[in-house]
C-alpha cells in the first residue's frame, strides 16, 4: 500500500481515480487543483502523486515547479501527469521539471497501475539501496573507531594490572593503590564496551558467521555465574530455576555466553550491595526455551499495571524514560539483541510504571510464562 495524492480538478474523473486507486489497496488523498496539491504535499508525505496539466488556480506545471523549489528533499517523490492533448511544450516542460511519466487521458487504468507499480518499485528499491549503504558506512565507521580505542584501552588494562598486582614492586601509597584499581575497573569496563561494540557491529553487518553447535543450558549459565561470581556484592543473591529436562539449543555457545554474561553484570552494578535476582530456564508450551532474570527487588514492590514490550530486531528502542536493573539501549542489551536475533529469538521486556521489573530471552515464540513447579532450584551469593 502507498500514500498517493491525486490532483485533478474534475470531480466525476477525480473520484474514478481515487476509486480505482483504493482498490488496488492505497491511501488516496484529494486535491482540486494544484494549489491544493501542493498544499497537501507540504503538510504529509506521499509515496507517489497523480496529476492533471490544465487546471484553475494553479495547473500541473506550475506545482511541480514550486514543489520541487521549496521542497528539494522531496525530489524523489515520482510524479504522473494526466494530460488530454499531449502537447510536446508541456511534455518537454514536466521532463525538465522532473516528471515520471504522462499518460493520456482518457485514462487506460491498465496502464495507470503499471506505471504506479513502476515507479514504487523503483523508489523502493533506491531507498532500500541508500538504506543498506548507510547501514554499511555506519557499521565500518563503527568499527574503525572501536579498533582505534582497543589497542590503547588494552594497554590501559594490561598496565594497570600488573600495578595491582605489584609486579614490580610494592605501591607504598594507599591512595595510588585505589587510583590503580579504579583505573584498572574502567578499563575493564571500556574493554568489554569496545568488544561488544565490534562484535554487534560485526553481527548487525553479517562479518560473524555464528558457530552452530548444542548448548547444555545449565552448563553454560553454571559457567557464566561462575565468571561473575567475583564482581557480587556479599548482600546481593542469585536465584537459579532451572528445569532439569531441558533439551539442548542449537547456537554459538561462546555468543551466548558473552552476552549473558554482560546482562548479568548490568545487574549487579545496578544493585552492587544487595538485590536478589532471579534467573530462570524452563520450556513454554510450544516446547520452546524461555530464559527469564527477574530483579526480585522490584517485583516486591509492584502496584501497577504490568506491561510488555517485545525487541524483535536490534535497531528496536524503547523509550529513555524506563529505569531499572538494566540499561535497555546500552551497548551490552544492543549485543545481546544482536546474539538473539541471529538465533532467530528475541528479547522481551516487562515493565510496571517505567521500571523494568524482568527481561525475556525467547528462542523463539513464548508468551511470558516460566513454570517453577517442576524447577531446580539453587542459590549463588
């Protein structure tokens, strides 16, 4: 379907027209003459617009001439003229200004809808072009800076780990002793923010080829606690529900992983002193897996509407006012959504009053519903 403007200042051939364009199932807006039309085109956007030549107030010619001065970001909007006599000064003059095509009247609809369906193919073929284009440009100017920022932040890290560990001898300062560590927790941190900018990168441009293999569920979160164990707070806890019958995924374990890891993390900066999570495996009723983390904290503390939002597609948002035990649009979710796409799952997120009380990781096609009778549980701290 497209939004088309139909400029023609007899009524009985303006309504077939709009007729005819309905039904072969587009939006029609009407103008009589071309004043109106560009009225129109200067309030909405139009995919295509059909026009006669010879009319009152302002003719055909003379709206597609100022349309295309006031208006030169609306250049590729293609335009059909609708003419009675064809005359070669007014054809030369709609070619100059950038006409389509013409079409005699009395209009041959055959003829009408192939040269609509022309001319929208074409224009949607040139912005799925320039759309890729610039998906690629911004995906290598991505990468670019990212490999410029590793090698220094490497650097950064390896240092100062080795000035924690006093490896060339005692730091008698205590102060530089917590320069030393807090510059050593920020590189860390930026490391992981330039990787997982590479790689969603690489993954959204279709340079990662992603290693299929069977994924042991319960290993793979056993290990990914395991990896975060250190970064817990004594007050924060980790509840695990994992249903023991759980078939194996097909994916990249070491995407996964990655990514989960880096959720599990958001987590607990967010809560870096007490808090109680929960993180959850079973299968839905489509036998499908479904992994839930749950911030427990919040999930106490509801009183309102509790609302749904499905990520599908890594460019997808949500909006900036939410809050909560994750940051939705950080460069760690952006990963993630990446890792879930191309497994063909999605993310899904649960939300009461602007704060995000849980995050959903589908593979693929589940409501949000984790049963916990049949589950395993187990407690990290």
């Amino acid at each position: 379907m497209a939004k088309i403007l139909c400029i023609e200042d007899e009524p009985d051939f303006r309504d077939s027209i709009v007729d005819f364009l309905k039904e072969e199932g587009h939006e029609v807006t009407q103008a009589e003459n071309g004043r109106q039309g560009l009225d129109a085109l200067a309030r909405n956007p139009f995919d295509l617009v059909v026009s006669d030549i010879g009319m009152p107030v302002m003719s055909g010619l003379e709206m597609l001439t100022e349309f295309r001065n006031r208006y030169p970001e609306k250049a590729g909007i293609p335009v059909i003229f609708l003419t009675a006599f064809g005359q070669k000064k007014d054809l030369m003059q709609g070619r100059v200004l950038g006409a389509d095509d013409y079409l005699l009247k009395p209009v041959d609809f055959d003829l009408l809808h192939a040269s609509i369906d022309a001319k929208l193919h074409r224009i949607h073929g040139l912005k799925h072009f320039i759309t890729s284009e610039l998906d690629s440009m911004r995906g290598q100017l991505l990468q670019m800076l990212m490999h410029e920022l590793h090698s220094p932040i490497t650097a950064i890290v390896g240092f100062s780990d080795m000035m924690n560990k006093e490896a060339l001898g005692p730091i008698v300062n205590d102060k530089y002793k917590d320069f030393v560590s807090t510059i050593n927790r920020a590189g860390h941190t930026l490391l992981s923010l330039v990787n997982n900018c590479l790689d969603t990168a690489s993954l959204l441009a279709n340079h990662h080829r992603p290693v299929a293999q069977d994924i042991d569920m319960e290993g793979m979160i056993w290990e990914c606690l395991q990896a975060v164990k250190g970064e817990m707070g004594a007050g924060v806890k980790l509840i695990q529900q994992i249903d023991p019958d759980l078939p194996t995924l097909k994916g990249d374990r070491a995407l996964l992983s990655r990514a989960i890891i880096s959720l599990i993390q958001d987590a607990i900066s967010h809560r870096p002193v007490s808090g109680a999570f929960r993180l959850s495996i079973s299968l839905d009723g489509q036998q499908r897996l479904v992994m839930a983390f749950d911030d427990m904290v919040a999930l106490e503390h509801v009183t309102g509407q509790v609302q749904e939002f499905p990520l599908r597609n890594p460019k997808d948002f949500l909006k900036s006012y939410l809050h909560g035990f994750i940051d939705i649009n950080s460069s760690n979710m952006r990963f993630l959504q990446a890792v879930m796409h191309i497994h063909d799952g999605w993310m899904q997120v649960r939300v009461s009053e602007g704060e995000i009380l849980g995050l959903q990781l589908i593979f693929p096609g589940a409501d949000w519903s984790v049963s916990s009778e049949s589950c395993k549980d187990d407690e990290v701290t």
